[in-house]
C-alpha cells in the first residue's frame, strides 16, 4: 500500500510511540493520554471485592510479522482509520506492532496520523524484540487488570505456537508475496481446528470482530493466571499435531524420547522371546505370569 494510502493526514505525532532500533522496546512507555471516553486504569493487581468493572479495563493488541520477511501489506492496513476505529469500538487502547526491516517504513507512515484518525488508540513500534512472550502474554486476560486482547500474526509456525501456548486470541493473516503462499493453508487449519481466526487482508476488521466472539465463545476472559505448563508437552498428552511440532523445537528431549522408546522395543522383544510358551501374556511392556 502506498504512502498516499487514505486516513494518512495532518503531519502530527498525536497517540504514536516509536521505539529506537537497537533499543529494549519494554522502556519505552508513552505517556499519551487515553481517548476522553475510556478511562484510565493502573496496570495492577486489585482484590476479587475492590475489581474494576470489565468495561473499564486495558485491551492491547499486538502485531508481529516474524524475523524473516517484511510484511508491508499487514503494516499498512493496521494503520488504517478503519481499522484503528474497530480496535477503539471493541474496547483496545493500545496496539504494540513488530515491524522488522519494515520498521523505518512504518515510522514514517505513523508519524502522519493525528489522534482523530488513531481513534484515541496508542500506537507503539519497533523492529524486533527479546521479549515476544510479555508482548503476547499482554494480550491474554488478568482478571482485575486487563480483558483478552488480540495477537495479529504472520502465519508462521513458530508464532502460531506460542500465542497458543498462551491461549491469547489470535488472527493468523498469511502473506501472499511468500512463495507458493503456503501459509494460507496453516490458517485455513487453524481457523477449521478453532485456534485461530484467519485474518484476510483487506478486511482485518471483520477478522477483529470474529476474534472477540470467539473469545466469549472460549471463555478466554475467563482464565486463570498464566503459569508455565510442564513443556515440552508429555508424549502421553500429545493430542495434536502442535505438540509434536513444538517437540522438534527440543532437539535434546527428542533424542531422549526416541532413546527411551528404542529401549522399551528391545525389552519388549527380549521378554517376549524368553517367555515360556502358554506361561505367560504381556502387558504393556511387563510380563505378568500364571
């Protein structure tokens, strides 16, 4: 999308935090105030009797295009009005965007938006981070704190996993200049497989709007403090074909498993060849004897 893209204005820096390349995107905190008609609310924990009503509190979108490519498509259409007024109307107030090598582009796209065309929401940008996982775990609900947000992803395998180890809402929006556009087809799955919504360029408020009612349909407003599972997931609870993906990500722990299983079939095969014949019936791997 060009520069002389629709909603790009007044040449003002109302509602957008950049953040230096080479710099931690976690100290650059903008002090913009909020859109008059959302009040303000402290990142903080309240007691179960003193919460504050769910209308009231923070909902961050966040934005990533991975470490590999550009995705100018995506950044363009997220600085859209009409895109920044459907995040405003489902109750956001801030949008955290991972750029990549598109990151000076999208600087100087942002710095032409006035607060009427951001919609009162606080746009806040860098090239790369260390930290995926507060920017992802930021989306995920806190009660007292923060409603589920929404993470808008490329569709690459690596970021899909981790936004559902989260169980963040998340929009997988493939990019077409990739070869083959591959990607389509992992967020046609994950959209069948209801992990995902699949974001279509061109029409990512739709794709917003689909979020949020499958958050209420999930109950992911409704989830416990985040805590760490026991990872990888345990081969008895592999259910899916994420688990054994995110496997190969632990080549040590692989070998391990593979090991283990190579000895269970050599002692399987050993006890069913010195068992008496009519003496004996095994059972899971043990013989059990009249």
């Amino acid at each position: 999308m060009s520069s002389s893209s629709r909603g790009l204005g007044q040449n003002t820096r109302d509602g957008i935090k950049r953040i230096p390349d080479g710099e931690d995107d976690k100290s650059h905190i903008s002090s913009q105030a909020r859109d008059n008609k959302r009040p303000k609310h402290q990142d903080s924990t309240n007691d179960d009797d003193d919460m504050t009503p769910a209308a009231t509190l923070s909902r961050r979108c966040f934005v990533t295009i991975g470490a590999t490519a550009g995705f100018r498509q995506l950044l363009a259409e997220i600085i859209q009005p009409e895109f920044l007024k459907c995040l405003s109307d489902h109750g956001f107030d801030v949008l955290d965007v991972q750029c990549g090598p598109d990151h000076p582009w999208f600087e100087e796209h942002t710095k032409t938006l006035d607060n009427t065309q951001t919609h009162g929401i606080q746009i806040r940008s860098f090239e790369y981070t260390k930290n995926i996982q507060d920017h992802m775990l930021a989306c995920r609900n806190q009660p007292g704190v923060r409603q589920a947000g929404c993470v808008i992803s490329h569709a690459g395998s690596g970021t899909i996993l981790e936004a559902l180890r989260y169980e963040v809402p998340l929009v997988v929006v493939p990019n077409p200049t990739l070869m083959d556009n591959h990607q389509a087809e992992l967020a046609e799955e994950c959209e069948a497989q209801k992990w995902a919504v699949y974001g279509r360029l061109g029409k990512l408020p739709d794709a917003i709007s689909r979020s949020q009612e499958l958050v209420v349909q999930s109950g992911l407003n409704d989830l416990a403090p985040y805590s760490p599972p026991p990872f990888p997931v345990p081969e008895s609870e592999r259910v899916t074909l994420f688990d054994w993906m995110v496997l190969t990500c632990y080549p040590e722990e692989l070998a391990k498993q593979q090991h283990l299983r190579d000895l269970r079939s050599v002692t399987e095969n050993f006890q069913h060849e010195q068992a008496p014949a009519g003496h004996g019936i095994k059972d899971h791997g043990k013989l059990i004897f009249d």
